[in-house]
C-alpha cells in the first residue's frame, strides 16, 4: 500500500491545511492593484496551489477567470509567499495534494 510521492491528489484522507489564519495573512499582505483601483475593478479570483511533502507551496495558478487589472497577478504573487502547511494525508502518511483558495477583491466605498 505504497503512496507514489511524485502523484498529486485530489482525493485524500486528511486535506493539507495552514497551521496559520490563511485569511488574516491574505488580508495582511495583499495590496489593491493600482490599475484595479483606478478602474473600480471588483471580483473573486480563484488561485490553485499544490502543497508540497515539506508543506511548501508550488504551481500557484489563476483557475478561471481573470478580474482583470492586475488582481489575479498580486493574488498569485502572495499566495507563492504563504508560509508552510500542514501537508495532505493518505493512510498516515503526506502526499503532495491540489488546494484552491478564494481571493476577493473588494473596493471600501465611504457612502
């Protein structure tokens, strides 16, 4: 009952998870795109990662669409610099597994 260590999982026992509030530290360094601002550009990007053995984060990628005006860019760049995670299980031991994580870009109107 050998798990490969090079296969990426869907499916797994124990989902890979950060040891962390992930929402605070999104909210924390991510930064309205200048261009967006400008623009008035509102919306959701939908960001897809694998979490590594070690818990590192790799393959960041925008999966489906793109906001536009440079959002999907910052949400790329701060989600590479998430710090470790907790990695995926499978029969006890860490497999390398798929994450999709939700950045919304909302402007603070003062009505």
């Amino acid at each position: 009952d050998v798990v490969p260590t090079n296969t990426i999982f869907n499916k797994v026992d124990i989902k890979a998870s950060a040891p962390y509030d992930i929402n605070a530290y999104v909210s924390k360094y991510l930064r309205y795109p200048e261009v967006a601002l400008a623009n008035e550009i509102e919306g959701r990007v939908m960001i897809s990662f694998i979490v590594e053995l070690d818990g590192s984060v790799s393959n960041v990628k925008l999966i489906g669409k793109d906001i536009g005006g440079g959002c999907s860019n910052e949400a790329i760049r701060v989600i590479k610099k998430l710090p470790k995670w907790m990695p995926a299980k499978i029969n006890g031991k860490a497999v390398r597994s798929y994450f999709q994580y939700p950045i919304n870009f909302t402007l603070t109107r003062n009505n």
